[in-house]
C-alpha cells in the first residue's frame, strides 16, 4: 500500500499506518511527512491537559460529538504515560470514547509516552500532520498533567485548554504555574462536586494577579461532561480564543513559530542522528569514550572537533 | 523503536471483566501497550478500534458463551478492513469442543480458565508479526 | 488459667518453636501468626461482641435456633435458554427437594434489551433464560405456584421491571401480592464496582431503587427488595475483609438514599438482605460471615438509629465462589465446594446455591446440579455441622479473624466515608482498583506458585477434553425473535404505547414512584427493552470507570 496515495484518499488504515510510522521512527516516516506536509495547515489544533481524573476523555468524547454535529470532522490524539519500569502501557483513553468508534468521521489514536518525552512531543506533532493532511477539520491532542513534556506538546497546539476538577486540595497549588502558562481557556469538570465555586474564585484570582501580557483573558468555564453540561459554552470559549488569536496575528506568529520549531526539531534529530552514526561506523565512538573516561580530552573539544570534521 | 501494541477487548454483554484486566496489566508488565475498550464492545467497535490503532494483536475475553458467534465476526470484520497481519486471540469460559472452530475461523489461540498470564505474553512473542 | 500464666506458657512454646523451625522449616507464605490462645482474644467482651444467637450484635447467628429449627434455604441458581425450558428446571429442582428458585437472566435481558436488539446477538439464553415480555414470564412460572415458593431474581439494573412482570404473573394465577415471597437483587452499585451488568448513571438507578423500597413497603410486605451483594465483588478479586467493606458501604448508600427519600429506616431495613461469596479458606469464611453481622448490626444502630432488632439483622444468601472452580480436573470442584459449602453452614447463611463441578467449563448439567445440591443435603442431614449454633464460637483463632476482619472493614468504611460515601467512591474508582490490585496480586500469587491451586499449578495431569458439556443453541436466539414478534403482533400496540407515554412522563418526575407506571406498562405487554428504552431516554446510560 503506498501510505501517502491512499491517506489523502481517505484510506484510515494508510492514516493509521502513517502514524506507526511516526511513532515507532521508522526510516520511511521522513518521506511520508515530506510528501504530507503540503497537504496540511488546514486543521485546527486543540491542545486538552489536566491532572489524572479530571475528567479529560469524557470532555474530549463530549466536545467532539459536539463538532460533529456541526458537520466537522475529528481526529483525537491520547497520550498516556509509558511505565518506566517495564516501557509498557495501559492505554485507556478509548474507553471514553467508545461511542465515536464507530463514526467514520472520527479518528482515534492512542499513544504512549515510550519514555523520550523530547521525541514525544515531536512525534505527536507529526502525527496531528497526518491528521492534519487526511483531512480533519480539528484535531485534540490530549495529555495527562501539566508538566514540561505537556507544555511541550501542546504547543502544537492552536489553542490550550486546561481542565480542573475540585476538590483537588494541594495538587493545585503545586500546578499552578504551569496552568497559567499554557491554558487559553480553563474548565473545571465535575463542578457539581462540592468546591467548584471555590476552585473558581482562586482561579480568578490567579489571573487577576499574573498582570496579563495580553488581552485575552482567558475564561473559565464550569462544565459536568458526564451530563453534557457546559458543552455550548466551551465551544463558544474556544472558537473565541481562535478569532482572537486569529484576528490579533496570534495565531500566524503561532505557527510561524511552530514552524521554526518544526524545522529546527527534524534539524536536530537528523543532525545528531547522522553524527551518531558515523562515529559509531567508524569506531571513533568507543575510541572518544575512552579517551574522556581517561581525561584525556573533554566532551566539549571532542564536539568541536567532530563538528569541525563533518560540517565543513 | 516499535512496540507490540495489544488491544484487550471484551465483545458481547458480559460484564466479567476481572480476567480481561489482569490480562491487560501482565500485558503491560511485559512491556507491552495495552489499549483498553473495556465492556460491551460490538464486533464493529473492536474492528475499528485495531485499525485505528494499528494494533499487532486483539485480545478478547467472553464468559457468556456467546463466543462462537462474536470471535468469526471479529476476525471477519479485521480481515475486511485490511490488516491481514493481525494476531487475534480470545480467552474466557470455553468448552475445549469449541476450540477446533473458532481456530478455524482464524483465532489463533484460546486461553481458558487457569491459564497463566506468562503463557499469553509468550505466545504474544512468539506468534506477533 | 490466669493470663500471666498462659503467657508463661506461651513464651516457653515460642521457645521450642524456635528449635523445631531451625530442624524443620515451616512451609512458605503461611499466615504470620503460627498458634492462637485466649490471649488472642483476652480483649473481647463476651457479651458485647459475640454475645447471642438472634441478638445485637448478631455475632452468633440472626435467628435463636437456626438451623435446630429448620434448615437454610436451598436455592440452586438455575435458568437458560427459553422460558419454557427453564420451566422445566425449575420444576426439577422443586422435585428434587430444592426450596426455593433462583432465576438467572440472560445478559440482554439484565441489560434491558430485548432479544431481536442486534445487541443482543449471540447473547439471547446463554447464561440465563431470555425474558422480553410479561408474556415469557408467564411460561417460566407455568404450574409453579407462586403463592408457595420463594423466588429469588439475580435482576439489578431493570429489576423494577422483571418484578412487575413477576407480580402481573401472579395476579393471573390469582396471588394477591402480599403474599409474594422473594427477592430481587436490584443492587446497581457492586455492578458499576464488579459485575458490570449496569444500564442508568447512579442517580437515577438509586431512585428506582429507593421507589422499590417505597412501593414493596406498601404493598409486596413480604419481599425482599435488595440482595446487598459481595458475591461479585469477591469473584472480581477482592479479599474476605475488602468484600463485607465495600458490600456495607453499599449498603449505607441505600438506607441514605431511601432515608432521604423520606422512608424510615425501620420501614424498609427489615428487608434489606445480603448475599455473600464462600470462599475456599473455610475458617477465615467463617470469620467474614460472623464479622459482617456485627458490623452491620453496628451500622444500623449507631449509624441509623434502627430501633426494630430485625433492622440490624444481616440476613445472607450465599454462592460457592464460582471464581475457584477450575477447568482442570473438574471433579476436584465438588470438594472444593463441599468445604465452601460446610464454611457458608458453619457461617450461619440464610440460603445457599452451590456451584456445579462443570462450571468453568460451560453451563451446569442436569447431573452436575444434582450433585451439588446434594452436596448441601449431605452437610445437612450428615455432617453434624448445622446441630449445634455457630459451632466455631470460642475457637481462639476465629474468634480473632473474626475481629481482624470487622477492623480492616471498619478502616476502608471510614476511608469510604472520607471520599464521600460508596457512590463518589465508586465514580472515582477507588472501589474498582482495590478490587483489581487485589486480583492482580492474586493471579500474581497463583503464578509464582505461591498460592497452590490443585490441578492448576500443582498435580497437574494429562487430560482428556471432558465430555456432555451444556451447550445452548444458537436456533434459541432465533425461536426467542420469532415468539417475540407473534407476541407483538397479538398485543393492544395503542395501549402499549400509551402506557410507555405514562411511563415516560413519571421518569421526568422525580418525585414519581416509578413502580405503578412500570406495573402498568407491563400488563399491556410492552416488552423490556421498550420500557427500558423509555428510561434510557431520559436518564441516559452510565459509563464505565477504568483506572487499571
């Protein structure tokens, strides 16, 4: 089967595999991106994060039952922690979202985290291209947390939501920071659970205080997934945020600067894959070990001198 | 770097889900993805589900006695869509008299009650292409 | 003997302990503590804790004869394929000696769906008989008088609608309801925790259940409203003491609910009943059984302020737990469930059904079933075990398991209470993944060998496939549609369609006892799954929570 051919026809398996390919670096991904990367820029990015049990799946089922009944079409990305101990993963995202299998207008990936949280973000990016170049009109990328690696990834996104839930005591505290860094727009689930109002008011408040570098404030909206409450309002939130950020040229530095990354991530990891294996090729690897082992000579000069070698 | 991806699903209406989850979690001990549908999955649902996820393997679990109805439909659908490649297993309440026709019918092993979960990883190994 | 003296004693056996295990080691992974004595149990008040058979706090039994009167209920577990062959076991078992029947559904049916639903495909009479229409249930009582027997329904979810269907049976065999013997299980919550045959989110589910209460208060005095059930809980992997925890948690959820929905507990509670697993160790069984009905009578009369003794009674049915038959060497079973039979008897169970021999297998064979029934006949009448009341009473040993068990149950009631009660518990998963840790750790325990289950991994041998297994037809799910149609075709459709009109108009209400609407629209033949399709509508379905 050539992937790309049958992916822009419309082929979910072509799509699927495509995405394996991605996720598993195999040689062929590189020629399957450069031959999709015409073909997208089309799809509108939303970013979904939160601590475990937010309720993430459920809104994420939610909101694309919602766009689906506006006639567009879905492509959803679950990223669920890999264990470290063993590299295997329970991916149980899908469970929430067992009623949209079987829509054909709808797409669902589940991906693990497989311990390389730099190449993750890289890899999911290339695989909301996929997405992208299939022909979905927006495509959720959806993270555990808000740490690092979820900033990371969300940054292939065109908007950011966080969701919270209350009655979550300290574990807000401590993510804080980063909510403010990264939500464009904020739901707090469940908020038929007692401490919703409240969970609210601190959120205000840690807005009113961060001095906003911009004029969007971002809105929090109250929302009870399992009971399809507070569903509109989201939506409305975030196609806000997109006018916004479309109409302020947000959203073209945005992807220019996505862009950059974009290339400057495959820059990267060609560059350093194609160092690494011509020193290990040509037994110069081992023999530079040694030599720092031994102080002999140092990471830093060893580098100068490779760069020196092979990028004249 | 590829990893075995295994879809653990469980067709039909049965809601013993103790063995499909213990299953699932040998699975990922043994380094495997697992992606988890849970309960009440049709035969559609658990085809579409492996094709979108690229899975090597579908493994399914039935207390009920429906299996010699839903686990030839499964494989029927998976084959339909394309991924010929597909390892499907099945596990659960099964007489060893149903065993030679759902083979047949393209389940490559069954699993029955006492079975070990070091037994399932390896034939996992060594059977997934 | 004084304590210090048995101390004395006891340091001087350590002692010899010592020298024994240093020549023989004991056997690995065995209990921590090697011998119990009094001062075991020097802390518990006799009176207090144990006290008396049919008195607070129950610890000894709940009636003051037991079985010196007469004998548990002998319910076998029956049902598959169409109601007319049902009818047949059921009448069997009647003959055979069995005091009671317990109906086992199909899985459509326990889902609220009718046979033709293409959900329903491959499922119609596998583990139970397929029940569409007043019409089916008619043909599963056929000459049995519901008047005399005592029919206990393994139904949750659409419970309400199965014992409509059961008292509109009897209004045509002319038993006036009041006089209606039986029980329904109708507990949704262990179904969200283990067994997974749910339909409607918690909220509402508790409502119908809480319009049981209400209604069978008032008019079926005689039936039991809710089998409070860690049957299921236990078979989905948890331990003795996490399945009288979680069980009693539910069971505080529903006198809450019912409470609040201003019924006085001493109305209903009388009713309540639960239904326990017998598991293979028999003494720590033993131990769970007196446990529960001492925490249980605690709960309602410190919690609830039941004043009513028959309020603080925790009256159990039990099944052998069908988890612990093994596929190999089937007849091993019938030992296994002889011991859990003599540990359910010895526990003090109000009623019993016995698994067969075959049943990791298939359904249970006529021939098999006999069995197991006489296995109960045999503890009965022969054993000795049922002559004396709570015979292990006063062994050091049970009576300290028996305290362990109440203390680790009150710890995860109180940790249950701290989320919020059984309801947040089980939507947060707690519940669900201390069930599956504890599954996870006992297959984990099987596999490494250091739990030993005979003729699966230990003595094993070669065997043959073994022969005369059940099998239902695949032609009874077809049957099961064609009967389905001719019934439909036969009915008043416009009153069938008024009376699911009605119905839905009262689910809007919340303050609607859902039970005459549900009455009603049985007797005009509207089947399960449109009545149950009706309630879907406006209450929508639950999703499942998965936290492996």
């Amino acid at each position: 089967m050539d992937i790309v051919e049958e992916l822009l026809k419309g082929n979910r398996l072509a799509l699927s595999r495509a995405i394996t390919a991605i996720e598993n670096e195999y040689d062929e991904a590189m020629d399957i991106m450069k031959k999709l990367y015409p073909h997208t820029g089309h799809a509108f990015v939303l970013g979904i994060t939160g601590p475990p049990g937010a309720g993430k799946s459920t809104l994420t089922d939610k909101l694309a039952r919602a766009y689906r009944a506006q006639g567009k079409t879905v492509g959803i990305i679950a990223i669920d922690p890999t264990s470290p101990f063993t590299g295997g993963a329970i991916l149980g995202d899908r469970i929430r979202m067992n009623g949209l299998t079987t829509d054909e207008g709808v797409f669902i990936r589940s991906m693990g985290t497989r311990g390389s949280l730099g190449g993750l973000s890289h890899k999911t990016a290339d695989a909301v291209k996929a997405m992208d170049a299939f022909g979905k009109d927006i495509i959720f990328v959806e993270t555990v947390g808000v740490g690092q690696s979820e900033v990371d990834i969300v940054k292939a996104a065109d908007t950011t939501m966080v969701v919270l839930i209350p009655g979550m005591g300290d574990d807000i505290q401590a993510i804080k920071a980063g909510i403010l860094e990264i939500g464009d727009v904020f739901t707090i689930n469940k908020a038929d659970h007692d401490g919703a109002d409240k969970l609210v008011r601190e959120m205000n408040m840690m807005l009113d205080l961060d001095g906003l570098m911009t004029d969007w404030r971002p809105p929090i909206q109250k929302v009870i997934a399992s009971q399809n409450e507070g569903i509109t309002e989201t939506i409305e939130n975030i196609e806000k945020h997109f006018k916004y950020i479309s109409e302020n040229g947000i959203l073209t530095k945005r992807r220019t600067e996505r862009s950059k990354n974009e290339m400057l991530d495959v820059l990267h990891s060609n560059i350093g894959s194609y160092i690494t294996k011509k020193l290990v090729e040509s037994g110069k690897m081992d023999e530079y070990v040694e030599q720092i082992k031994a102080r002999e000579t140092d990471p830093y000069t060893v580098v100068s001198n490779v760069m020196k070698d092979m990028l004249k | 770097m590829a990893k075995v991806r295994v879809l653990v699903a469980k067709p039909g209406l049965d809601g013993h889900d103790r063995g499909a989850k213990v299953v699932a979690r040998a699975l990922r001990d043994a380094g495997f993805e697992v992606i988890y549908t849970g309960l009440r999955q049709t035969p559609e649902q658990i085809a579409e589900a492996a094709l979108q996820e690229d899975v090597n393997v579908v493994a399914m679990s039935i207390l009920s006695g429906a299996h010699p109805h839903l686990f030839p439909k499964v494989v029927n659908l998976i084959r339909e869509k394309g991924m010929d490649d597909v390892l499907i297993i099945g596990g659960g309440v099964i007489p060893e008299t149903d065993i030679p026709a759902l083979k047949e019918a393209g389940i490559a092993e069954v699993f029955t009650p006492g079975t070990p979960t070091g037994d399932i990883v390896e034939f996992i190994k060594a059977n997934v292409k | 003997m004084s304590n210090e003296k048995i101390q004395a004693g006891l340091d001087k056996y350590n002692a010899s302990v010592e020298k024994a295990i240093a020549k023989f080691p004991e056997r690995a992974n065995l209990p921590e503590q090697r011998l119990y004595t009094p001062l075991d149990i020097s802390e518990t008040d006799y009176a207090d804790e144990i006290g008396f058979p049919g008195m607070y706090p129950f610890t000894r039994g709940v009636q003051p004869t037991m079985y010196r009167g007469r004998f548990w209920t002998m319910r076998m577990y029956a049902g598959f394929s169409t109601a007319a062959e049902s009818n047949k076991r059921y009448r069997y078992l009647i003959e055979s000696g069995a005091t009671g029947l317990s109906c086992a559904f199909d899985l459509p049916t326990q889902i609220g769906y009718d046979s033709d639903d293409p959900i329903s495909e491959g499922e119609v009479g596998k583990v139970g008989v397929a029940i569409d229409s007043l019409a089916d249930m008619e043909v599963l009582f056929d000459q049995i008088d519901l008047g005399k027997v005592s029919t206990s329904m393994t139904i949750n979810a659409p419970a309400s609608v199965l014992l409509s269907m059961y008292i509109a049976v009897a209004e045509k065999q002319g038993v006036p309801a009041d006089q209606l013997k039986g029980t329904i299980q109708n507990d949704i919550l262990k179904e969200y925790a283990a067994r997974g045959t749910y339909i409607f989110p918690p909220r509402p589910s508790m409502r119908l259940i809480t319009n049981i209460f209400e209604y069978c208060s008032k008019n079926v005095p005689k039936w039991n409203t809710i089998s409070i059930s860690g049957y299921h809980i236990r078979e989905a992997g948890s331990t003795a003491s996490q399945e009288i925890a979680f069980t009693i948690a539910d069971g505080i959820a529903y006198c809450e609910a019912a409470i609040k929905a201003g019924l006085h507990i001493d109305d209903f509670a009388g009713r309540l009943s639960f239904f326990w697993n017998a598991h293979n160790n028999v003494l720590e069984e033993v131990a769970k059984f007196r446990a529960s009905r001492r925490v249980w009578a605690k709960v309602m009369k410190e919690r609830f302020h039941a004043e009513k003794p028959k309020s603080m009674m925790l009256r159990v049915h039990t099944q052998t737990a069908g988890s612990m038959l093994t596929a190999q060497q089937p007849n091993n079973n019938i030992i296994r469930v002889a011991l859990q039979t003599a540990a359910a008897v010895m526990g003090g169970t109000q009623s019993l059904h016995t698994n067969s021999r075959d049943e990791a297998l298939a359904l249970p064979t006529e021939e098999s079933v006999m069995i197991a029934l006489r296995t109960q006949q045999i503890v009965a009448y022969e054993s000795g075990l049922a002559d004396v009341i709570d015979p292990l009473a006063g062994s050091y040993y049970v009576e300290a398991l028996t305290n362990k068990i109440e203390k680790e149950a009150w710890e995860y009631i109180n940790k249950i209470d701290e989320i919020g009660g059984a309801v947040a518990a089980i939507e947060k998963g707690y519940i669900q993944k201390e069930i599956q840790d504890s599954a996870y750790k006992w297959q984990m325990d099987v596999e490494s060998g250091a739990k030993t289950i005979v003729g699966v991994n230990k003595f094993q041998i070669e065997e043959e496939p073994p022969k005369g297994l059940l099998k239902v037809d695949a032609s009874v799910g077809v049957a099961q549609c064609k009967r389905l149609a001719e019934m439909k075709a036969k009915r008043d459709n416009d009153a069938v369609k008024a009376a699911l009109a009605d119905l839905k108009k009262a689910c809007q209400d919340e303050n609607e006892n859902l039970m005459p609407h549900i009455l009603n629209a049985v007797r005009t033949y509207a089947t399960l799954g449109e009545i149950c399709g009706v309630m879907r509508e406006v209450f929508g379905e639950y999703e499942a929570h998965v936290n492996l």
